[in-house]
C-alpha cells in the first residue's frame, strides 16, 4: 500500500477517474490492516497457536504486543494529516445552517463528498432500495434489529439504559419532537426524542416512507382508515407492510433499514438515482485511530478531539459533557468508542467483524438477537395496537454442533456445522 501510494494522487483531477484508487485510499487500507493486526482476535490469541505453515513456522503471534496499536493509530493518523477529508454536513451541499439530519443522510447521497475515501462510481441503487423499502411498493427483506434499535443515543448524547437519558419504551407520545426530523405525536415512546442518525437510518411503525415523493405515492403505503398524505409505515401484523400482508417478504423483525435510501427516490416506480456506493469513509478513520490510540495512550486529548467529531456531526453534545468519567478510562472510553463505531458504521457491513475482531462475537448481548411482537395480530387496532412493540426473541445462540445421523446400524454420517436458536411459536427451532 505504501509503494502504491507512492504514485497515486491525493485527488484525481479528472471525474472520469472518480472511483480509482487514490493515496487516501491505500493508506486507509494499511490502517485498517493495521487495526486488524492490533485487535485480540490476531494479537497473542492462543487459539492460534496450532496456526502454522507446513515447516512448522507460526503464522499468527501468541504473544500480545501493545505497540501494534500504536502502529494502527500511526496509520490512521497519517490518512487524518493528509487533509483531504472531512466528515461532510449539509453545508457542503448547499446548507446555510448546520443540520445533523441532512448531514448523516445525505453524505450517502451526495456524489463525491469529502467524506469518501474509496467508492464504487455509478452505482444503481434500485436493488438496494427495493430491498429495504417497505411493502406494498418495497420488499421490506432487510430488517433491523431491536439491538441496533437501542443501540442509538438519545438526543442528549445518552445511552437508553442511562437513567438521565429520559428514555422511555411504554406509551404513545403525546407531542411531536422539537426538531422535524424527530418522533411525531402518536408514536411510540421508544422513538421519541432520539439522536438524527436514528431517525435517518431507522424505519419504524409510523414512520412516514422516505421514498415517495408525491402524496399519491405515499397514500399507497396507507390503509385506507390511514391515508392522510403522510404515508405513515405499516408493520403492524394486518398492516399494508405488515406480516399479512407482505407474504414471503414480509418484515421479520418491526423494522426497515433506511439507511443510503433517497428522497428523490421513488420505489413504487421502481425509480432510482446513480450515485457512489462507498466503501471506505473518513468516519470510518476517525473511529480507527481513537480506538488504537485509546488502547494504548488513553489520556491523550485525541482521543475526545476526534470522537467528539463524529458525535458533533451526529448533533450530540461531546463525550467529554455527558460521560466525563470515560476520559483517560481506556476499558469506559472502548465502550462508547465500540457503541459510536456500531451506531455510525450501521449498515456498512463493519459490525459482524469489529466483534469478531474483538473477540466480542460470543458474548451474551451480542447473541441474543431481538424484534418486534410482529406476528400477534393486532385485531384491526393498527397503530393503537401497543402489543407491536413487546420486545420479542428473535435468535438466540451460535455455536457449533456434532450431528451423528444413524438409518442403518451399519452406516454413520456425521456432519459439523453451525447453529441457531430461533423461536418459532411455542417451540426452539435450531
């Protein structure tokens, strides 16, 4: 990656050329191969110490080595002084005033921002769309978790089990957020008076459906006691994109992905726009470098300064403000360095390997999957039904089993492989 970097631009000065590699983009690939190396799962972990080539060289190290991370914030921290990105906002669009909504959303949407580091050129969204759209116009086949769901901060900066956060799951909320973006009076409370990345990346019951430009687009999606112009999504069981109703396709968990999806859209037209379908992003650095460099140099003011980039992008107040105690706590500060690498890199195919990376796969709260009640029908209620929103199992488990298969006395087939627990109705699945 350095030899390549060597001879690349920092930017290409041709559009024809968007979509090549640059410096940033070799350098960006060296740190994250540098995070990986720095990480436990390949820095002294014993299950490899049988690792080796067939002349009996070791071809992973056992021994942890601390200064790995230094070599991993080093990377990062050399894409950061190049100085040719930025986490974008919505005042590189055009914005006269900073809006965290319109800057988490549309840094997506926005061709050739200076957030982007490497990014497949003209890419077709349609697929994509289709896929995490709701029913009837959408397949609504990509669904969130309850996890990611809580996984987000409150508009305070606070995490939901934070008892200064004023989160609460019960009840429908009896006002409209403060902000435009946020929850409207009726829906659940678990939505209300939540941070502008949840409500950019979340679609939940209620939530009107983003890509539907006209109101006759958006009554589609409506009932017809709900039609009112909003196009207020159904996941509620007898719902227009309830269980019901969207036969094979149907929402499993009581959530969309909204994430990467446009307003310029239309996907009941099947109606897409081009644009760059990223795969490295400037956030994604900042996230790198604090937390090698939290693993190694905790009291340094880097540490805040650049996660408090992100959180300031975001429209939350430093972590510095609201969680003091974590500043020079390296096992606190990975905490909440890990929680913002889950909530802004949601979606972006990072969370599966940061846990496995960390060694954090197997741990309870990672294996418990959760959704919506979505398959209790709600007896025409509709959106009143509150039985929606009782958190439900969803997967519990992974891990590996032996299977020993017998039909002759004879014969034996034994087959190793991997399980889920799922429950299915009254019974656990595997």
């Amino acid at each position: 990656m350095d030899q390549a970097a060597s001879g690349l631009p920092a930017q290409w000065p041709s559009t024809s050329n968007y979509g090549r590699p640059t410096k940033g983009a070799c350098l960006a690939v060296k740190a994250q191969l540098a995070l990986l190396s720095a990480s436990p799962l390949w820095n002294g972990n014993p299950s490899f110490a049988s690792f080796k080539n067939q002349d009996g060289t070791p071809l992973a190290p056992t021994v942890f080595d601390a200064g790995k991370w230094k070599i991993a914030a080093d990377a990062a921290k050399v894409v950061i002084d190049l100085g040719s990105y930025k986490l974008f906002t919505n005042l590189d669009n055009g914005g006269t005033q900073f809006d965290p909504y319109l800057s988490v959303r549309d840094l997506f949407l926005t061709n050739w921002n200076s957030e982007i580091i490497f990014s497949r050129n003209s890419w077709n969204y349609w697929g994509y769309t289709k896929c995490v759209s709701p029913g009837p116009g959408g397949y609504s086949m990509y669904n969130a978790t309850q996890n990611v769901v809580d996984a987000f901060y409150m508009n305070n900066g606070r995490t939901i089990d934070d008892p200064l956060s004023g989160y609460t799951a019960t009840s429908f909320a009896q006002s409209n957020g403060a902000k435009y973006w946020e929850h409207s009076k009726g829906q659940w409370n678990m939505y209300a008076n939540r941070e502008p990345r949840f409500y950019a990346y979340i679609q939940y019951n209620g939530r009107p459906v983003l890509p539907a430009p006209t109101v006759d687009d958006k009554n589609y999606y409506s009932s017809a006691a709900n039609i009112d112009g909003t196009g207020r999504v159904e996941f509620y069981y007898n719902g227009k994109a309830g269980a019901k109703a969207s036969g094979a396709s149907n929402n499993i968990t009581g959530y969309d992905v909204l994430k990467n999806v446009s307003p310029a859209d239309n996907i009941r037209m099947d109606a897409t726009n081009y644009r760059p379908f990223i795969l490295i992003r400037y956030a994604e650095i900042l996230l790198d470098y604090v937390e090698a460099l939290n693993e190694y140099d905790p009291s340094n003011p880097n540490v805040v300064l650049y996660l408090d980039q992100i959180r300031t992008r975001a429209g939350l107040p430093g972590i510095e403000t609201v969680y003091p105690g974590a500043v020079g706590n390296k096992d606190l500060m990975r905490k909440y360095i890990l929680r913002e690498r889950q909530v802004e890199l949601c979606f972006e195919s990072d969370r599966y390997f940061t846990l496995v990376r960390r060694l954090l796969l197997g741990a309870d709260e990672n294996q418990t999957i959760y959704g919506l009640n979505v398959n209790t029908d709600d007896q025409g209620l509709g959106f009143a039904f509150t039985g929606l929103y009782n958190k439900t199992l969803f997967q519990k488990g992974y891990g590996t089993i032996k299977c020993t298969y017998s039909q002759y006395p004879s014969t034996n087939w034994t087959v190793t492989g991997h399980w889920y627990k799922t429950l299915v109705g009254n019974d656990d699945s595997y």
